[in-house]
C-alpha cells in the first residue's frame, strides 16, 4: 500500500493517507501540486505535502470560511476572495443572491486548472459570470482600493511561505481600506490546538487594523490540530449577529453553528491574555 | 528520530509522534500498554496501539465527558466510572463537592499502575477516600443493581474488542436500571468525522434502554477524527440544561461550551434519519 505522510513543520501530529492512486503531480511556478485518491475521503488536493482539500470533507471549511461573515453582514454585494484557488470559496459566496461581483485573486494558475480538472464540483463557481479571475498577489490587488467592497475573504495555504504577506498589518490595514462601512473580513488563522500563539498573534495584528475583531472555531478532520479557527475583523459589526434572513442550501453551516462557533467570550479574553490553560 | 504510527484499524488518516523516550512498554492481562515522551504532548498513554491520554491536552477530554451530565444532574451524590484506568475521569468527578462515593471499575489494575507512576497529575484523585476501586468488567458490576447511582461515566477504550460488551443494549438497560430517576449516562461514542455510523449506531442502541437520549461534541486533537462525541442518556433529565449553581476549576469546560456542545436539533435529526450530507 502506498501512503502520502504530510508534511506540516508545525503539526506535533503527523498524518498520513493511505493513496488508492497519484492522478497528478506537478510543480507550477508557486508549489508542488498533488492530486490522490483515497478510500474515504475521495480526491485529495496537496499543496507543498500540505492537505488543502478532500472531496468528503470540503465543504466543512469552506461554508465555515464563508457563511458567517456573508450573514453577519446586512446585504454583501461585492466580494474579494484571495487565494482558495480549487473555487470551493466561490462557490460557498455565489449561494448568496445579493453578490453582484466577486473579485477572485488567486496567484496561482495551476491550482484552478487543477481543480477544474479533478474536483468538478468545488471549482463549479469559477465560470459563473458574476466571478472576475485575477491570478496576482492578493496583497497586491487590495493595496490602494478604496471604500467599495463589502466582505473580503482570505482561503490560504498556511501561514508560511509566500502566504506569510496575507496576514501582516499592512495587509490588513489595506483589506480595512477597501470595505465599506458595513464591511468585513475574515481569514484562517490555524489550529487552537497546535497553534495557539499563531492564533493570538494573527488576533492582536488585525485589532491594529480593525475596530471589531472576533475568533471562531470548527472541528475539521483533515487540517492539522483540526480545532480549526478563523478570525474575523470589521469597521463596526459584531460578527456573531445574523442579519441576513435569505436561507442558504449548507451541509453544516447553519444559524445556531454561527452561534455556537464564536469562543465563549471568557474563553476568547483567556486566550488574548495568555491564560488559558494549555 | 523514532516514530510511533497509531494502530486504530477504523480510522481513515494514521496519526504518528515523534518518540523523545520510551518510558513504560509491556502487555498486561488485556491489553499491550505504553508510555512515551513526546516533545509537544508530553507523556502519552497508549493502550493496544492507540493514544489514550497525553499530558498536555487529556483535559478536554476529561472535562467534557464528566462536566456535562455531573452539571446537568441536580445533585451526584454517588457515581460509577467505568473504565478510564488512567484516573483522570475520577479527578473531574471528584471536582463536585456533592460527590460522596465513587465506584471506580476499570478492568485492567495495570493501567491504574502506570497512570499512578507516570501521569500523577492525572491520577491524583484515585487514592481519595470517596473513591472505592474494583477492578472487574464494568458490564459484571452494573447488572442486576438497583436504582441508587446518580451518574454512570463509562471512559472506555475504542468500540473494539473487550470494550463492546460496553455498547450493548443489555448493557445500557442494566445501567438504567441503577439509576435513581434524575440519574444520567455518559460514554464516549467515537468521532462524528470518521465514524458517523458508529455514533448512530450507539445512540440507536442507547434509545433502547434510554427515554431520553442526546448528542455532544469536542474537538480533540489526539483522537482520530477529532470531533469527538460523546452519547448521552437519562430517565427523564434533559442534559442540555444545567442545574447546579457550584463553580467547579476547569480549563476548558464552562456553562457556555456546556450549551454550544451539543448538536443543534435540526442537525441531530438529520444524523439520526441518516440525511446528513457526508
């Protein structure tokens, strides 16, 4: 049997997966790219030995990255998504029928073509008229925009390597730049079980550039430490409120997930001031 | 460096740890019994190839598999624990000053042994004057009593095994049985990432013996699948509500996580009908 082990520097717990078969492996410009089969989750997308996304288990982060900020929000019509190159991101914004644009910056080429090829129905968005691909630097692309865009969405790799200029103050100050008033911003933010420092630390960049910033958290199997967190800045707008009343077709997503996702506010002032217990 | 693969057969990505030192390695009458030093975790317990505890992060688990129904339970006075050799079940229980007896039946008096040497900290409330030790099936010790237990915690090894004759509905109706009418049940019902149709299989057992049956989760980071359930089931008590006003020291569970743990009814129903999508 064949196994594919992660290779994740930070994760104190290495996975492994057994793989059924290789259905592609290049380098593009940006990475080494990798597309296996396995037994249970289907096809699995690689990046740099880093598990991005399963067939199985997708939609568990990307409706997690996606909904809550576009439902915390009154009424996004024009979207950023940064990075999130298989579509699954896309496609979780296009559920919402206010958005009239989204602006899709993704650096790497290779990794849409990759998923279009072999995850049909995560990249399902890419082609929909309302979607303009960019294939730049995100930093690049928010840097200078002024005041017109409602939520931006940041679906990287983890944070090392060239991913490393999404989560800087610049970065974010410039992402703040561009919303409007009732804008809002979320981005992964690593595992508060293997990262937590990483977690703070990604936290206590966006309060130098956002009024509001908020933490919530999802179980997902296949990333490292898999008590996932994501963080969420704005202008104004307390992210745990639901102010949109359209239903949206989700697998695990839903109002009282939003709810209960957010770290008890105890919790969230333990963390911030180094006195949580782990 | 050396390197410990997990051996759990069900689980769809194999977890490894790198090995600082070997401290314990020896079969008892059940079960092959390790412990090791890793860097991150600190000592880990590993029972027929499969992590049970580690230092660092044992106390989510603990916590949520005791807190929930010693909170939701008006008033334990008297507890059975069965299984958790390593202690840790017992200390949170003890953590509530209504406790006035605990049967504490694990199996193997081995694991017991090693938990006291190499985990103090976890096995601390084993030596309490509460605590009555027997080390039998914990099967053998509920049948045929009668209605004096305010909580029953089974802390049990992996559906496998020994460990089935736990899972049985003789078994869940033998633990109602001794259980006065505010009496709750507690046992771990593995992952809700990895193994969906084990955790409905336990629940629809669980319904057998149970008016009243629930769902709750934890992410946790050293058990496959990581979204971790636990199956609970009273006479009449709804577990989702707290009716104990003592604070009790934790690290991780609190009033809020209490609330937010359990499956939003519309996604239980959807578990239990089978029309989850994934």
């Amino acid at each position: 049997m064949i196994r594919f082990f992660e290779k994740d520097p930070y994760a104190p717990i290495q996975y492994s997966y057994e793989v059924s078969k290789v259905l592609y492996h290049k380098r593009s410009k940006f990475q080494d790219i990798m597309v296996f089969e396995n037994p249970f989750f289907g096809k699995v997308l690689v990046l740099d030995g880093v598990v991005q996304i399963t067939e199985r288990d997708e939609f568990f982060y990307h409706e997690m990255l996606v909904h809550v900020v576009m439902n915390a929000h009154p009424d996004p019509r024009k979207v950023i998504v940064i990075g999130g190159g298989d579509g699954g991101t896309v496609r979780e914004v296009l559920k919402h029928k206010s958005v009239e644009k989204v602006f899709f910056i993704e650096i790497d080429k290779d990794v849409i073509g990759v998923s279009k090829k072999f995850f049909p129905g995560v990249a399902s968005g890419i082609g929909d008229k309302r979607v303009e691909i960019k294939c730049m630097d995100g930093a690049e692309f928010v840097r200078g925009r002024r005041s017109d865009i409602d939520a931006v969405i940041v679906d990287s790799t983890d944070i090392v390597g060239f991913a490393k200029s999404l989560f800087t103050r610049n970065f974010f100050r410039a992402i703040n730049n561009c919303l409007t008033e009732d804008g809002m911003f979320v981005t992964l933010s690593e595992s508060l079980h293997f990262h937590k420092d990483m977690v703070v630390e990604v936290q206590k960049t966006m309060k130098a550039a956002f009024p509001v910033v908020d933490l919530y958290t999802a179980s997902l199997a296949t990333y490292a430490g898999n008590w996932w967190s994501f963080s969420v800045g704005s202008k104004k707008l307390d992210p745990r409120e639901i102010r949109r009343k359209d239903r949206i077709r989700t697998k695990y997503y839903s109002r009282e997930i939003h709810g209960s996702a957010f770290l008890p506010k105890d919790m969230y002032s333990r963390l911030m001031s180094g006195r949580l217990g782990w």
